[in-house]
C-alpha cells in the first residue's frame, strides 16, 4: 500500500476503535435512560439525516482547502458530542429530549468525517489497487473491532457500575480522536479544485450507469438502518443489559470478521465476485431475522457470527464495484458530487429503513412491529443482488467494473 493509503487505514482503525468504544455505548447508555427504541431509531434518523447537509458544506470546503481539514472538523464536533454526554449525565432521566441534542452533534461531526474518508478512499486508491485497499481496510477496522471490546470490558469490570464504566470509554476515545486528528495533519492527497454540482449528480434518470450506483447504494442503506438502530440494542438486551458480555460478544464476532475479511482478501476475484455477493447477502439477511424470531444468546450468537462471516462477501463487491464506477466520471468533473451524492442516497435508504421502523410501531402493536418491520428490511440485501444481476444481464459485466 501507498504512505497515503496506510494512513486512511489508519485513521479509519482508530476511528473505528474509538467509534466501537463509544457509539454503541452512547446508545445503550441513552437506551437505559429512555427505555424506547423508538426514541433511539428517532435518534438515528436525526443523526443520519443531517449527513447530506454536512457532506455538502464538508465537500465545499475541502474544494478550497483540502479534506484534512473537513476530517478535523468531523473529529472535533465529534469529541464535542462525548463531551456533551459526560457534561449532561443524569439530565438525560428528567430529559429524554437531550438524546436529540446528541443525535445533532454525533451527526455533524461524521457528516464532515464520512465525507472526507469516503473522498479519500477514491482519491488514495487506484483501479489495480482497490480490490486489496479494501479488504486491507476491513481488516485494520476489525482489529480495532477486536480492541475495542476488550478495552470497553476492561474499564467497564474497573468500574462500579457499567454507567461509570461507559463515561471512563468516552473519556478514552476523546483521546483517541486527538490522535487522529494529529495523523490527518500527515495525508497529501490531491483533491480536484474544479467546482462540482450536488443536485446534478442526484439526477439519475439520464445515465443508466449512475441510476445503478444509485439504487444499489439506496437499497444497501435500508438494511444498514437495522445495523445503525436495533441490532446492536437486540443483542445488548439478549445479554440480560451486562456490558462486560456485550463486549465479550463483540470481541468474537470481530475474530471471526478478521479472518473472514483474510480469506476474501486472497480468494475473491472476477470470476467468483457475484457468487460472494449472493451469498454475503442470504447470510446477512438470515443474521438479523434470527436475531429478532430468536431474541436471546443464541439468537445473538447466531447473529454475530454469520454476520461477521457475510459482511465482506456482502460489502466488499458493493465498495469495489461503486468506487470503479465512480472513478469512470474522474476526467471530467470533480468526483467529490459524486461521492456526496452516494452518500446521500446511502443516508436516505438508511433514514427510510428506520422511518419504517418508526411508522410500524405506531400501526402494529408492540409484539408485532419489531419483528415485522426487521424482517423486511432485512430482506433488502437480497433485493439488492437480484437487483445488481438484473442490471449486469442486461447492460454490462461486473468484471468490468473490477
């Protein structure tokens, strides 16, 4: 790998070290004060849906300057955000309302973070290197995934409760983010200063190649809505709420993702690419079902590993095959639109997917509307690859996109 690829595995390790550490424990630590997934998907929407504002000003900025700069930013609104969760502590039981003050913050901060990584993975990498840039980057994040639990039980059992525990894990990864923002300051990568147009590029309807990038990328964002929202809450309450569990359970899970981004690394290739999608999308659809018909250990078990198993099956083909189409519009425009327009569509499937969730609590009764709104947004992986194969049968190969 280039000095500029290391670096943007780097950074994005440690910041999903820290966003391990913090972020599923900012949810659970505001799930105990407001006891509602409802309140905690509404959270998402909030935190998600304000991502396309932000990638925008994000995108403007760094046409000027340069996306070191827009990824500090992310990083420091972002430590703002833990600081305001360890300023407010108990308000949150006499306010519940303060989540959404959270949701703002956590939502600008990676707006501006996710529009200067995802630019930067397009930019660091190249058509011959890319295949490898991102399994190298699923692994440097899973071995993040398999500190950070560790870290988080370590500090948790040092605690005296698991609330202590979590403001301990929020303190730690603000200097986590430090560091980051420090290794940021290192990246020379180019980014175009040609203006770019964010409403041109959401057109879909004049190019059949960006319409399939498009609705790909929408339909991957309704199954991501579960990821964002109820799985990680699922399984925490299948452990009986212990934080020293959950974070045992998460330490396997990101070993088994370890080797499972390995073996892919050496063996998915042209030939085989649509089969590893198939098959990554059947499993991660099967992982959440499971989780919700069965909500107790085995059912997190269950969903743990095959999710673990199927995440680079699934994701890699989607990252490889959109970042080598994105790069086809590169000679002639800038291709931060095109980037922050694949987020948004990414932001808007995800921000449907949780609507869903939402309006089907408020149709069906209690017993019913979590399974049946998980179930159907866990079919959306599947949709996605018949989708993907419809289009490949009728306009080009998937090799040529590799």
């Amino acid at each position: 790998m280039s000095k500029n690829e290391k670096l943007v595995c780097l950074i994005s390790g440690l910041w999903t070290l820290g966003n391990t550490m913090s972020a599923v424990f900012v949810n659970v630590y505001l799930y105990a004060y407001t006891g509602s997934l409802v309140v905690m998907t509404i959270y998402c929407m909030i935190r998600i849906g304000l991502f396309p504002l932000f990638f925008t000003i994000g995108g403007k900025w760094a046409q000027r300057k340069n996306y070191s700069q827009t990824l500090i930013m992310g990083l420091f609104v972002t430590i703002l955000s833990l600081v305001y969760v360890l300023t407010a502590n108990n308000l949150f039981e006499s306010n519940p309302n303060l989540v959404f003050v959270v949701a703002a913050l956590v939502g600008i901060g990676e707006g501006f973070f996710w529009l200067s990584v995802n630019s930067l993975n397009q930019i660091v990498s190249t058509d011959k290197s890319r295949a490898s840039y991102v399994s190298n980057l699923g692994i440097f994040n899973n071995i993040a995934n398999l500190f950070a639990p560790l870290f988080a039980t370590i500090m948790i059992d040092m605690a005296a409760t698991d609330v202590d525990g979590y403001m301990n894990i929020f303190k730690v990864v603000i200097v986590v983010y430090t560091v980051m923002s420090i290794a940021a300051f290192k990246i020379k990568a180019n980014n175009s200063r040609q203006k770019f147009s964010v409403l041109k590029n959401l057109k879909i309807s004049n190019d059949s190649r960006w319409r399939y990038c498009m609705i790909t990328t929408f339909l991957y964002g309704m199954r991501d809505s579960l990821i964002l929202t109820l799985a990680g809450l699922l399984v925490y309450n299948a452990t009986g709420g212990s934080g020293g569990l959950y974070s045992s359970l998460l330490t396997v899970f990101a070993v088994v993702s370890i080797v499972s981004y390995y073996i892919l690394a050496k063996k998915m290739n042209t030939g085989n690419l649509y089969k590893c999608y198939w098959v990554g999308a059947v499993l991660i659809a099967s992982s959440t079902i499971a989780l919700v018909i069965f909500p107790n250990m085995y059912g997190a078990i269950y969903y743990g590993v095959v999710n673990a198993l199927a995440t680079p099956l699934y994701a890699n083909p989607y990252q490889v095959i959109m970042m080598n189409n994105i790069q086809k519009y590169e000679a002639n425009e800038n291709l931060c639109g095109r980037v922050i327009a694949k987020e948004i569509y990414l932001s808007m499937g995800r921000c449907f997917g949780m609507f869903l969730i939402v309006l089907s609590s408020f149709i069906l009764s209690e017993e019913l509307y979590l399974p049946i709104s998980v179930i159907f947004c866990s079919l959306f992986p599947v949709i996605l690859v018949l989708y993907a194969k419809k289009y490949e049968t009728n306009n080009y190969k998937f090799k040529e996109t590799i």
